[in-house]
C-alpha cells in the first residue's frame, strides 16, 4: 500500500483455503502425564493479568448468551503471539459468559494428545485449538468428533480441508495473499530490486505458503527475483545472524522480507551495528508494537497486520455461535489483514491492537462478524 491507502482482507463469505499449522515450530519438554495449564511457562506478567480477567464473576445477562458453556483451549507454546492470542480467547469467553479452561502443549507432540483429552475428560463443549501442526489439529477434530463437542481450529492455514472429519469453524488470516501484497509494495517502491526473505521454521506450513505466495507473485511480477530464503526459526539472534551472513556473502539484493516484527528488529540492529543500514530496505509481517515503533523509528518500511489477540476472540466467538446454535460445520472464516506504511503506524484501524481493545475490537467484530454481536 502507497499514499495511506489501506488494504483490507475480510473475507467472510469466501471459502478460504489455506494449508497447515501456525507459525512457529521446535521441541518443548514435557512429561506427557497431566495438561500443562496455560501460563507455568510464560511470561509471569502476562499470566497474571489473563489469570485475573478469567475469573472475573460472569453475569447472568452474559451467561445467559453462551448457555453455560465451557470453552477448552489448546495452546502450543509460550511466545508472545501464543500469549496474546489466548488472552484475546479468553476475553472472548468473559463476553460470551463462557467458562474457560485452558491449557499449554509447550511444542510437544505427546503433551497436546494429552491436552486434548483432558479437556474432554473435563467436560467442554467445544474445544479451540492453536497447534503447531496438522497432526495436533486432525487429533483434536477426531476426539471431539468422537465425544460429541464442537472444534475450531484456528491460524492453522485451512489444515482440516485435506480431512475428512467435520469442525465446527476454521479460523484464520489470508497468507496466500501476502507474497502478493508484498511484491505489490516492492514494485511501487523499489522496482527492480531483488529480495531475500527469513522466514520462521522449514516446517511451518504458515510459513511455506507466504513463501510460496512471493514465490508466484515475484514470477508474476517479473521484475525482481528473490535471491535467497533463510530459517530464523523464530529467534531474532538467528534471523539476524542468517542476515549478517548474506550481506557478507557478496549476494546482490537490496531488499529484505522477515516473517515476524522481532526478528525484523534484530535485523535492522545487526545492520546498523554493521554499518550498512543505509544500504537495505527492511519490510516485516505482524502488526505488533515492536513493528508500530521501528516505523515510527524510521528503519521498517512496511508490513502486514494481523492481531493474534482478535483472531483468538473470533475463534471462541465461533465456537460459541456454531455449538449453541447448530451452525452448518466447517465454517470458513476470515480475520482482517491491513497492510500498513509509517504514516499508519499510529492507525487503530491499520494496525489493529494485539492486546484487548475492547473500543477497536468491538467495532470489528460487529461491522465484521455480526453474527457475534450479540456478545456485545
């Protein structure tokens, strides 16, 4: 997007197609026996302002909209994508006047089995799962099609359409638009110029279709090519030591694309510390306030927003709405993107907080999703 012109992506009456699961990926450690409860690995503040908004006393007004129902969520780690998106879940829950029970897989395979059926042994009507990959997500749409309860899988790239068993709603961003968006921005502003990108994790199917996206898009285009794709894995040292070496290789491009707004930060400080800052554009993806700042910084020059917080509130609110009353399964649906330049960093509506809003989020989720405006 050039001139403050915002591009929006709602699509809720789209069938979206995406692939597999969420944007990050690696191995946790854990003892495969109990659920590992939302919040003994994380960040302590963040514990203890979602812990203090989950047991708030539910109205009889707000109860009455979710019917009792008791919502189970399935996170896979303890990053701060994953923090806000559960906080955003159980906002979503204190709307509704739903009982939330959440739980912590900390990226392993065994303890998200074991999740899955402790929260069925626990009675939810419906389970919302954030995995790390397809098996977590066919796992949890089989068991809770055996026990009867609803499933919403969500920032999971559309992973059930390649299964044959039913959810009640997939929720995600459109990260096959990205490569487009992307390579639009570049041609607009710096034609002709190849790029690199960091992408997160080799395994990561959000991170395979970006790639594959700006793969299609650069060929469409036709005016630029993407000289090399790196793995940061998530871990901003990496992504900038990935960074370092193609500078230091000799590898022409001028351009560089990073899958998350942290690593973009590490990135643009190992280029400074290098003294080749001036040389490279820096465009990111994520909408965070670490992305907010480096625009305003001056050193991000573009990036796409997408709030973890919002989609983890539309992924309960769906739950709710398809559990309660009998919606048709398989629900697609879409979470806005917006891409934004600095003169949008301040932009409520560009870039749309990660954290609660109740004010911005609000507005969205009526305008956007009407079918959950009775939570408000």
């Amino acid at each position: 997007m050039k001139n403050g012109k915002k591009i929006w992506a709602v699509m809720l009456s789209t069938a979206m197609m995406f692939s597999l699961a969420a944007c990050s990926s690696g191995k946790g450690e854990a003892d495969g026996s109990k659920p590992a409860v939302e919040g003994e690995n994380t960040q302590e503040a963040a514990k203890e302002a979602v812990d203090e908004k989950a047991q708030e006393p539910v109205s009889e007004e707000t109860a009455e909209k979710a019917g009792g129902m008791k919502i189970g969520y399935i996170s896979p780690g303890p990053d701060t994508w994953y923090l806000r998106a559960e906080e955003g879940a159980k906002w979503a829950c204190e709307k509704a006047g739903a009982e939330f029970l959440s739980v912590n897989s900390n990226r392993d395979s065994e303890q998200e089995q074991t999740n899955i059926d402790y929260l069925i042994d626990e009675g939810v009507d419906c389970i919302v799962i954030l995995s790390w990959n397809e098996a977590g997500c066919v796992a949890a749409a089989e068991k809770c099609k055996e026990a009867g309860i609803g499933c919403v899988v969500f920032d999971a790239c559309g992973a059930m359409r390649n299964h044959d068993v039913d959810i009640t709603a997939s929720v995600d961003f459109d990260w096959q638009s990205m490569g487009g968006i992307y390579v639009d921005w570049m041609n607009a502003t710096y034609p002709g110029e190849d790029y690199v990108f960091i992408s997160g994790t080799v395994d990561s199917v959000v991170c395979q279709t970006v790639e594959a996206s700006l793969k299609e898009a650069t060929e469409k285009a036709g005016k630029m090519k993407c000289a090399d794709i790196r793995y940061g894995d998530y871990e901003p040292e990496k992504a900038a030591n990935e960074v370092e070496d193609l500078v230091n290789s000799g590898l022409d491009f001028s351009v560089i694309g990073v899958i998350n707004e942290d690593c973009a930060a590490a990135i643009i400080t190992r280029l400074e510390d290098l003294n080749v800052a001036d040389k490279y554009h820096v465009f990111a993806q994520n909408g965070s306030e670490v992305g907010a700042q480096l625009m305003k910084d001056g050193s991000l020059e573009f990036t796409i927003a997408s709030s973890p917080g919002l989609e983890g509130a539309v992924a309960v609110f769906a739950g709710i709405d398809g559990v309660k009353n009998g919606k048709e399964p398989n629900q697609l649906i879409a979470c806005p993107i917006a891409s934004v330049t600095p003169d949008l960093a301040d932009d409520p509506e560009a870039i749309i907080s990660w954290s609660v809003d109740e004010e911005a989020w609000g507005a969205i989720i009526r305008e956007s999703f009407s079918d959950y405006a009775v939570f408000f």
